[in-house]
C-alpha cells in the first residue's frame, strides 16, 4: 500500500481498511489451548451447545461448547498495538510522541517507568494527572492544558502529544471536566474469536521428589513469617499455636504432594480469526486547526493519513506478538495478512500486503507530509516526576504486595 493510496482512500469515501487473518494452535490442528477467563473463571462464548440426548435432540444442562469464543479481546489487542508502537520507538525505527512518568531515584522496591504508551488511559490516565512537568501538576503544565479544550473540531494536541488516543480511544474522566471530559470513540478494532468450539479438561498434580506426607505435620506459623514443627516456637493466638493455612498441611508451605485432580479447562477449536477494522469515517470526523487558524482541509487529510499509516503500522507489527497471546494460548497464522479499502457498493475491491518494512516506510513517509503542512508531532520525550503522595502511594502498595507474598510462601 502507498502513500498516495492511502491518501485517496482518506480523502474520498472509502469506509474503512480492514484485514482477516486466520489462525490455529501451533502445536497442531485440534490440539487445546487456554482462553482468557473473566469473572468466576469463565471464558466469554457465545452460541451454547448442549450436551446432546439418545435421539439426537439437546438436553438443556451440560454446556459442552459453544459457536464462538474469545480468544483476545479488543482491549488485549489494543495494548498489544501499543507495546509493539513503544518498542519499535525504543528502537528508533519511529518517532512517536511519548510522555514518560519516571519513578527512579525514589527508592522503591520495584522501580517504574510508564509511558502515555503503558497507562490505560494514555494521555489523561491518572497516573500523569498526578505526577509533575518541571515541578508543574501536569495538567496545569503547558503540554496538560493544551487537552483541555480538545475536541474532535480541534483535535491537534492529541495529534501532537498523544495520537494513539485518536485511534484507540480516550476519556479525560480524570481532568479538570471530570466525568463531562472529552470522549473519542475508538477508530482502530482489532479483536481474535475462535468458531466450532468444544470444551476440554484440565488436570492438576505435583510429586515432591522429597516425599513428604501429610502425616509429618502439622506445621505452625512462626513471629518472623516463617514456619516450623515445633509448638514452643510458634507463633500463639489465645494460647494456641497458629497452623499454617487452616489445617498445617506441609502443602500449605508448597512441601508434599498435591492430590492429582480434573476439572473444566481449555477448548478445541476448528478455526480462529483476528478481524483489524480501521475506520476512516472515524477520522475524517477529526479536524486540525494549527495554531487557531481555520481548518484546512489539505491539513486535514495529512493529519488524517497520518493517523491511518500509524493505525496500520501498529497492527502489523503487533501481528508479529498477537500469535503467543497468553500461557498455553500460541497460535501461529495460515492466512496472510490482506489490506481492503472498502470503498462504494460496486466498486472493485483490492487486496494490499504490508509486512514490518513496508508498514514502517508507510508511516515515515506520512509523518514527513504531516510535517510539511506544519502540522505538530513532539518528537521529544516529555519526562513527568511522580508527585509525592503518588510515589508514597506506589510504596505502600508495593510494600502490601511483598507481605503478601511472604505470608502465603509462609
């Protein structure tokens, strides 16, 4: 895909650009892999299938799969367009406005550096609202009230600071407008489903190559977090030494066997696809004024091209991580990847490849016709200080989560 397509694609009707790619397990036709689960451990299927009777008709009750599962969710997706846009940054393959909340030199037990590109709510998440631009609140620096009066009539600063929230979506709920803050609709949808599914099992066990026994116990808690045999060493509670877990099984300090067990887990699936829709409607609703001048409409177009070579890098570069999506969820792709511009009822479609290079040179090529009408891209890192009761935040619950894990490895 050129430039110059994607150009007239922007400034005449095309609806949209949209890829399909189909997918298996990359341990083999037929072979299970894990979904991500929501809440009470479910996956998210649709079109139940029941466990089916002597006759041949369904026996409402046992599930036992479902037309269609997700396998990645847009948001999934989404950050993943993201973490591939930030290191293709790191690399210096793209210049790519980023603002960093740096964290070092304040002593922490886990040290933190999280860009517009990490936060979940980029540019207006919380964790810059709260942090500093030399010495600044940063949403009363310059950079933080130029979004103060971003709409989709006058959307240049997120186009200079933050682009991706054009593509990907945003709400400023935590600006100075609270929840009445400026909302952008997401332009770029990508999303992997998976079609025929039937649900699976899983197992569970554990050998302790020291063969310890239930019997050996019970062990008790000790003052320091740790644990032991002996009663006069633990800790006591109303008199009573206290057990480690509820019953001082040598388990509950990850010593002994674990009971070998079967539950529900896993799904085997005929095929999966991941759909990327890029709305150009989406950003042809988008203007950007520069400097309080009127619109212009060869602006426009340049910022909107802009937008959509971006769209179309993050997601082919992301292609290249999308197969491991998770634990026991790597797929690999048997289709390749095809571009269509959806154009006018009747109108011919046709096909456009775009792997790593191609995308990257797409991009540059636009980001260089945006500059030429002037338009602003920061190019500098912008560098926040997290404010004190942040930094005093992020300690205490870093400190929370380390007792937690000694309390349960104890």
């Amino acid at each position: 895909m050129s430039l110059d397509t994607l150009q007239q694609a922007i400034a005449n009707s095309a609806v949209a650009i949209r890829a399909k790619v189909e997918y298996q397990p990359s341990a083999g036709v037929g072979t299970k892999v894990f979904p991500p689960t929501y809440e009470g451990g479910k996956y998210a299927g649709e079109g139940k299938r029941f466990e089916a009777s002597d006759d041949g008709k369904d026996r409402k009750g046992s599930v036992v799969g479902y037309d269609r599962m997700l396998l990645d969710s847009v948001q999934a997706q989404a950050n993943g367009m993201e973490e591939a846009l930030l290191e293709a940054w790191r690399q210096g393959l793209i210049s790519l406005p980023v603002i960093t909340v740096d964290f070092s030199g304040n002593e922490l037990l886990k040290n933190l550096s999280i860009t517009s590109l990490d936060a979940p709510h980029r540019i207006a998440d919380a964790l810059l609202r709260d942090s500093l631009l030399d010495g600044v609140k940063f949403r009363a620096s310059k950079v933080g009230k130029s979004l103060d009066n971003v709409d989709a009539r006058n959307a240049t600063a997120l186009l200079q600071y933050c682009p991706t929230a054009l593509l990907l979506g945003l709400w400023d709920s935590t600006g100075p407008k609270g929840g009445m803050g400026i909302k952008f609709a997401r332009a770029l949808v990508s999303e992997m489903v998976a079609y025929d599914v039937s649900l699976g099992v899983k197992t569970s066990s554990r050998l302790d190559p020291a063969e310890i026994k239930l019997a050996a116990g019970p062990v008790f808690q000790t003052k320091d977090g740790d644990w032991t045999l002996n009663e006069k060493e633990a800790l006591h509670e109303k008199g009573k030494p206290v057990k480690v877990g509820k019953d001082g099984k040598p388990s509950e300090t990850n010593h002994g066997n674990v009971t070998p067990s079967i539950s529900d887990g896993g799904v085997v699936f005929e095929r999966a696809e991941q759909t990327v829709v890029l709305s150009l409607t989406a950003l042809r609703r988008l203007s950007f004024p520069i400097n309080g001048a009127k619109p212009d409409s060869k602006v426009d177009v340049a910022a909107r091209t802009l937008l959509a070579a971006l769209g179309l890098c993050a997601a082919t570069l992301a292609r290249e991580q999308n197969s491991d999506l998770r634990s026991r969820c790597l797929l690999h792709a048997t289709t390749p990847a095809e571009w269509k511009i959806l154009d006018e009822p009747g109108e011919p479609e046709t096909s456009y490849s775009l792997n790593r290079l191609q995308a990257i040179d797409l991009f540059n090529a636009a980001l260089e016709a945006a500059k030429a009408v002037k338009l602003p891209w920061e190019e500098n890192e912008v560098t926040l200080k997290p404010s004190p009761q942040l930094v005093e935040l992020v300690r205490r619950s870093q400190n929370l989560a380390a007792k937690q894990t000694l309390d349960t490895e104890a």
